[in-house]
C-alpha cells in the first residue's frame, strides 16, 4: 500500500476528467482550420475558455491557454516588462519577494540579466508574510520606474497566503500592473480574478486534478503585453501555436469539479491538517510547523525539523510507501537549502530540515493515520543521522 501526500508538486488526474480527456482527443482537426472537422474541434475549446472563465470570475477573451504554469509567468513577467519598458526606458524595476517559485524568479533574474532590469525584493517576516507598508513606502517614492510587481497569491511549500487585493490597491494608485503566480492558490481557496485588481494571473491543470501540459494566463483585457512566442497569432496574439482543444477541456472540466466542491473541500483538508499538525507536534520539540501565526492554505502543512535532514525524512518515509517532499518538485534533488524558507529568515541548517505534506481530493483519515504510525521512527532515524547527508 502507498500513501500520496505531495499534491503541491502534482495531482491524479480525476477519473471523469480522463474520460473527458481521451474522449476529445479523438476529435480530428486543427482548431484554426475552416472546415466542419476543425470548427467542431474549436467549438469544443471555446467551451472549454467559457468554462473557465467562469471558474475564475473573468471575462472569456481574458483566458489564454498555455503549456502550463511556467510558461504562463514567463508570458506575464516578460510579456509585461517589454511592454512597460518600452514605453518608458525609466521603468526597469521588477518587484517581486525571495520566497516566489523558480518559475517567477528565474525569469526576472533572467531580466535583470539579459534586459537591464532591477530587482527590488519585498521584504518577508518569519512567517513569509510580504511586508505590505514597505510597499507601499517604496511605490510612493519610486513608483515612476516600476514596470511590474508579481507576488504569488499562495505559497507552493509553506501555503502562506498573500493579500492580493492589498497588493493590487496599493499599486493601482500608480497605474502598476501586477501578475500572480496562482497556480498553488487556484482551485484551493477563493480566486476571484475579477474582484482581485489584477491584470494577469498564472494558473495550472495539474495541480487541480486535470493533466499535465496545460495551464493559463488570465490577462485582463487593458492589459498589453509582448509575446514570447510568435508564430500563427493564436490566443489573442499573445501565444502562437495550434491550441490543444483535448487537454483545454479536460482543464475545465477539473477546474468546475474544484471550484463546485471548494468550501466543503477547504473544510475536509483544514480538518486533515489539523489533526496531522497536532499528532506531529507531540512527537519531538525538534519539529514545528512553518508560518504558524500566517494565513494559510488549508491543503498545504509545512514542518521543519531541527538537526535533520529533510531529504532523509523524506526518503525514511519513501521506504514505508509514504510520498512526501521537503518543497517545491521543481528543486527536488537540488542540494541546498530551500530558498523560500532562506527568505523567511531560517539559517541553512534550519532551511534543510523541512518536511512539506499536501493533500488531494482523494487524501483521507486512513493516510494521515498511516503518516502518523510511520512518522516517529522515521524522526528518530533523522535525528540521529542529523545533517551530515548535506
């Protein structure tokens, strides 16, 4: 028997998305051709944006189909820089926070690099909460070289939530679009692309139950941007390349089954967590749960544990048919600490003793008993091994 408990990295594909899946791919015909066999194939992505669309609380037009949640940053951050800086040489500044995925800081570093951009990071406590009045102290002296702002509406490893509609009021002031990285908030608390002030918004299908290879950037419909990719001026012009009208549809249709079951889903995994956290708790004071006194998401229960490895916690587990992760899937088998943890003020060590526990729609009592039985021994065996693998 296996227990999966790394939903944040990925999700199993629902039984009837599949069946949505396989049943579309069927279909014969490129979406931009004119005939009968390609326009049945574009009425079926068409159903698919307006679907969700209305998952996310946007208009239609704004949903652009992409390969994934990466890709969709990518689009977003340097899209909107090239736009921006066009416009005004003066605006060079990205701001953004250490604890952002890979895949919204390697493009801005790639930015700063290649682009003559400016980084400008927003300070975190030590529950990885972004420092609001430091923002807006800074975009009142300096909001004229800004070009962007992107902060992640939810982290991906501790869950910590950010106050996105703070964020964009405070930028709104000074016509400063901002983009978040959604794809570990969308589908887990409420993502109201509409009611939130921003002007792009990265999302994934993997993460909500659909297939991996398909994501979206939402981008409001004032809002300009350069493509990355150039080609037969799909998507609006924003995203060439013929859409993939199977994968499109087994992403909405994930996306309505979350956002149907969202609240009482909240309420299940919160109920999960809360015992998890209380059992793991009382096994050693070496181990405590991350951003304790932060708003946080309830699918997503991050520990770090003093004077171990996180990699041989999760690899102690791994031998009990338990699947776990120290962070993000992107760095797995990277070997240093993890950055967001860094960013929240932890020293290395303190950064290499995580252990990150997330559940899915199919997650239930059963596995975090199972957790619970196996966690002890495992601890133990960390502890004593301590941080020498690293």
């Amino acid at each position: 028997m296996s227990v999966y408990l790394d939903n944040a990295a990925t999700t199993p594909v629902r039984a009837e998305v599949l069946t949505e899946y396989t049943k579309y791919l069927q279909l014969l015909g490129n979406p931009s051709s004119v005939h009968t066999s390609g326009q049945l194939v574009r009425q079926a992505l068409e159903e698919a944006r307006e679907s969700l669309a209305k998952t996310i609380d946007c208009d239609r037009s704004e949903v652009l189909f992409t390969s994934g949640g990466t890709e969709s940053t990518n689009l977003a951050i340097k899209g909107i820089y090239w736009q921006r800086s066009a416009e005004n040489s003066k605006r060079n500044v990205i701001i953004t926070a250490g604890t952002e995925h890979h895949g919204v800081i390697d493009p801005i570093e790639w930015l700063e690099a290649q682009q003559s951009a400016e980084i400008v990071l927003v300070p975190v406590n030590f529950d990885g909460e972004i420092d609001l009045d430091w923002l807006a102290e800074y975009l009142t002296a300096d909001h004229e070289r800004v070009a962007l702002i992107s902060l992640m509406w939810a982290n991906n490893e501790t869950g910590v939530i950010t106050d996105i509609n703070k964020v964009t009021a405070l930028a709104k002031k000074y016509l400063i679009p901002v983009h978040t990285d959604a794809v570990a908030a969308f589908g887990h608390m409420p993502t109201s692309f509409k009611d939130s002030g921003l002007q792009a918004m990265s999302i994934s299908a993997h993460k909500i139950g659909g297939p991996v290879g398909v994501g979206a950037l939402i981008v409001s419909r004032s809002t300009k941007l350069v493509s990355i990719i150039h080609g037969g001026g799909q998507e609006r012009g924003m995203r060439s390349g013929t859409m993939n009208a199977p994968a499109a549809k087994a992403f909405a249709l994930a996306a309505e089954i979350c956002i149907q079951n969202l609240h009482s889903e909240i309420q299940r995994t919160q109920l999960l967590s809360d015992r998890l956290v209380a059992e793991v708790s009382a096994i050693t004071e070496n181990i405590s749960l991350t951003a304790a006194k932060a708003n946080r998401l309830a699918n997503i229960t991050h520990f770090t544990l003093a004077g171990a490895s996180g990699e041989s916690l999760l690899f102690l587990l791994d031998q009990k048919g338990i699947f776990v992760s120290t962070g993000s899937a992107c760095q797995a088998g990277v070997n240093r600490p993890s950055h967001v943890l860094i960013a929240m003020g932890r020293t290395e060590d303190q950064a290499k003793g995580c252990l990150r526990i997330t559940f899915g729609h199919d997650n239930t009592e059963a596995d975090v008993e199972c957790v619970i039985q196996e966690l002890p021994a495992a601890i133990e065996s960390a502890l004593s091994a301590g941080l020498s693998s690293q």
